[in-house]
C-alpha cells in the first residue's frame, strides 16, 4: 500500500502541511507512523481526498462537453502579442498554459485575476510514476 509522509502529501494535493494534519484530525484523513515513527496517510485516502477538493472547483457552466479533462483556476498571465495571445492559468497546483488567437483572448475578456477553466481533449496521454524502491 502506497503511503505519503505529511509534507509529501500536501504537495501532491496542492495544500500546506497544516491542512493535512487538519484533515487528519478531523478524521478526513486516516494516519498511521511509518517504520521510522513519522506519520503517513495512505495513498488511497489521499486520491479520494483529492477527488472530493476537485470536485468543489466544479466547471459550472452547464455547457456539455466531450472533454473530461477541465481545469477551473485563476488566470495569471496574458500576453498578447499581434495576432496571438499566450495565457496562463492556475488550477490548484498546476499551470496551464494555453495559446490562442488575440481575438479569442479579448472576446473572453480575460485578465489576470478573472477565473478561467482550460478544458484539454487529447488522444494520447502520458502517465509516469517513480521507481519506488522502499518496498
């Protein structure tokens, strides 16, 4: 089973190391002392928790939509440049960073601070983990 110390944890969720020890308390989270006596959530736990903190950043729009993969966050950044416009947004602990025309970037309004929701549709995907040799 897949455990994470405090620290690991809340960065994987994009929180501080106090929330975790919140949620622990709370009873949100389960905790447990590893074999070097310092505390650990499970792996599974921590996915649920994530999956129920995304699920509050909902996109609301009510515009259905084939695309599962919908980050909400804040936009940080847009430069525009003649006739394209490079925004980014952050979405808890990722950037996403999107160009697009000049003129989609005007006609959505989009300033730094105004909340956003980049919505990815791709046919490949990615996925890589860590050798984990702690056993």
């Amino acid at each position: 089973m897949t455990q994470y110390r405090i620290s690991e944890a809340a960065s994987l969720v994009g929180v501080s190391d106090d929330t975790i020890r919140r949620w622990v308390h709370e009873g949100l989270l389960h905790a447990e002392k590893d074999a070097a006596g310092r505390q650990v959530v499970p792996g599974a736990e921590l996915a649920a928790r994530a999956v129920e903190i995304a699920a509050g950043s909902e996109d609301r729009s009510g515009v259905l939509r084939s695309a599962r993969n919908r980050f909400v966050g804040l936009v940080t950044r847009v430069e525009i440049d003649g006739l394209m416009a490079q925004v980014e947004l952050q979405c808890g602990p990722h950037r996403v960073v999107s160009l697009m025309s000049a003129e989609a970037a005007r006609e959505l309004r989009l300033e730094v601070g105004s909340r956003g929701v980049a919505v990815v549709k791709a046919t490949m995907v990615v996925v890589e983990t860590e050798t984990d040799l702690r056993g």
